[in-house]
C-alpha cells in the first residue's frame, strides 16, 4: 500500500526529470541558451533573442573564439522556439526530432537577425553594389507610455512578389561601344543599348504580418528596418522597409530627452498648509508627492529616478519635473475672513512690484 501511495506522489517530478533529460539528451537546451523558463511567451523569446543577439553578434565580438557558434546556438534556439510547431516538437522530444523531421536548422542566423528587427552590423555582403528597389519610410506613431514601458506592434505589409510568368524579357540592359568598319581604314563608333533575355515575371501583392518592437526608451526618428521588405526591382533586390518611430502628444507629460515634465494644481490651502497626494505614471505606478513649506504658484520639485527610461540601459531613468499651480477660492471674502488672513499671513498690503519691475526699499 505504501509503495502505490508514492507513486502519484513522485510522478509530476519523475515526469519533469524525464522531460529534462529528453531535451538535453536530443541536443542543445534552447531555453537555457535564451535565459528563459519553459512557459516563456512568444514575445519574451523574441525580446531575450534580440538582446541577445546585439550582445553576441560576432561583429562586436571580434575577441572571443567562440563567437561565431554562440550567435549560431542563439539563432538556432530563436528558430525552434519562435515557431509553434517547430516549439511544440522541440518540448516534446529535443532538438534532434526537430532535425528528424526536417526544415530546421535552413535559417540564416545573419538575415532572419537583420530581417526581423532591423540591426545591422558591418562586414555584410549588402554592402556590394547591386541593382534594388527603393526604401519605403513609414512613420509609426506610439504613445508615451508605450515608450517608457515597451510593446509590440504588429504591421499588416502587402508587398509585390515577383513570380514567373510567360515569355521572355529584356533584362541586364547596358550601354556598349560598337564599332563598325566603313570601308579600308574607316571605322565608325557607336553606343548602342545592350540586353539579355531573361524568364519573365509578374509582381503580384502578397499580405504579411511585420512585427516591431517599441523599446523602452526609444526616441523619435529611430527606426526599424526590415531588410527586402521595400519596393521590388525588377533586375535586382527589393529595398528596405524603414519604421520610423513618432511620439504622439500626451495629455498630462511632456518628454524631453530622458526627463519628463508635468503639471499639478493644488488648492490655496494645501499651498500654504502642505499636503500629500499620489500621481499615476506612465506605466500605472504610483508617484508620492507631499510638502510640509508653502509651494507658490510655478513651484518646482524633481523627483530622481521617475523619468524616461534611458534606450541603451534601461536600468536608468531620467528626472520628473513637478510644476505646481494653485487654484484660488472662486467665493467672496467676508471682512472678517479678510482681517484674519491679514493677521495669519502679517504681510504688508502696500504692493512693491508696479509694472513689472521691482521697486526699491
């Protein structure tokens, strides 16, 4: 009776070792390659894969041996896990199922990189002199909040896709010097168009899903670029798809750089007797705000720590400037509320500012 009574008991745990042995047993261990638990989202794969992937880029690793194979373990863990079904057969039974069945392992870790999320690094064979189609640049507007805490925006693209089509045409046209003789030491020069004939093709629009990642921190006028996603060309390589991030204005900040700014009206007496309030930020986090001293109207605090976000390290934040306005009471003063503000405030009710400047004493 014991012995039955354990089994349910150590089950789940047996089933988990197992689980762990299959996958390290069938190959690499993708999650632990992207520093991510079992149940991470599709989302967090794809922001780990791109932190990642700036990290260890071999371009900036020039130092380290290993380089080149710790980009490819990374890009070959994005592409089993970023996939549903390639991600359902790698949980199931490793990485060598994924190879049994086959498709895996065909991804340029280079292209899906620099295709995916638009950052390039030098040494890449675009670089060579080759017929394409112009850029498109398309301005996508966010918000600020999708600025300080991040997001991901998905972009429908319907992009002509060349496909072949009957006949012939003329393709790899040039200009060349012909030369023709006219008669005994007469020659005539000419230039003249030259061109081959290639299959023909036909562009027909094809939809696809473009994802982009807002970043915390970004700022406007940076852009993501998905390399061939651009207008076709006939000869030679699509351009490129260029997302240019845009701020929209918000209703209660202002951005400038990594600061923010804002504004909080407060009532006559809690500016001369002090208060304490709460504001909401950006990402729903309550900001504390209290004074005990008088706060006069355009007053202004920092408050360290509870701006922006800082794009190349995240961990810092820039400053929130908190400028105060005061409401006055909209009631008529009886004398005797006059006379006792009078006698609290002792202040003398000759005035010493006229016309802007400020008289002498």
């Amino acid at each position: 009776m014991k012995i039955h009574g354990l089994v349910p008991a150590g089950l789940p745990l047996l089933i988990l070792l197992l689980d762990f042995c299959l996958v390290l047993c069938g190959g690499r261990d993708f999650y632990a390659i992207l520093g991510l638990p079992r149940s991470a989202t599709t989302h967090q794969i794809k922001k780990a894969y791109r932190r990642l992937a700036k990290e260890l880029h071999p371009d900036k690793n020039t130092e380290d041996p290993e380089a080149v194979q710790k980009f490819q373990d990374l890009s070959a863990a994005y592409e089993a896990l970023s996939d549903t079904e390639k991600r359902e057969t790698y949980d199931r039974c490793g990485e060598d199922c994924l190879k049994k069945e086959g498709g895996f392992g065909s991804m340029d870790p280079f292209q899906s990189f620099f295709g995916d999320f638009g950052f390039g690094f030098g040494g890449q064979e675009r670089n060579k002199e080759v017929l394409r189609g112009a850029d498109i640049v398309m301005d996508l507007f966010v918000t600020l909040e999708e600025l300080y805490s991040g997001n991901f925006v998905e972009l429908t693209r319907n992009k002509p896709v060349s496909k072949p089509s009957s006949g012939t045409r003329k393709c790899n046209c040039r200009q060349e010097m012909v030369t023709r003789q006219l008669g005994p030491g007469r020659f005539q020069m000419t230039q003249q168009s030259v061109c081959d004939e290639c299959p023909n093709i036909k562009f027909v629009n094809e939809e696809k899903i473009l994802e982009v990642e807002i970043e915390p921190g970004m700022v406007d006028g940076q852009e993501h670029r998905f390399v061939a996603e651009g207008e076709p060309h006939i000869d030679g390589d699509p351009g490129d798809l260029r997302i240019r991030i845009k701020t929209m204005p918000h209703t209660k900040f202002e951005r400038k750089g990594d600061d923010l700014y804002t504004n909080i009206t407060i009532s006559l007496q809690d500016a001369l007797t002090g208060f304490s309030l709460n504001i909401p930020h950006l990402d729903g986090h309550a900001v504390h705000v209290s004074r005990d001293k008088i706060t006069w109207p355009g007053a202004r605090i920092r408050k360290k720590g509870e701006g922006m976000p800082n794009y190349d390290d995240n961990n810092l934040h820039g400053v929130l400037y908190i400028t105060f306005d005061v409401e006055f009471p909209k009631k008529e003063l009886s004398s005797e509320e006059k006379e006792g503000i009078k006698k609290i405030l002792e202040q003398s009710s000759i005035s010493k500012v006229y016309n802007g400047f400020r008289m002498s004493s």
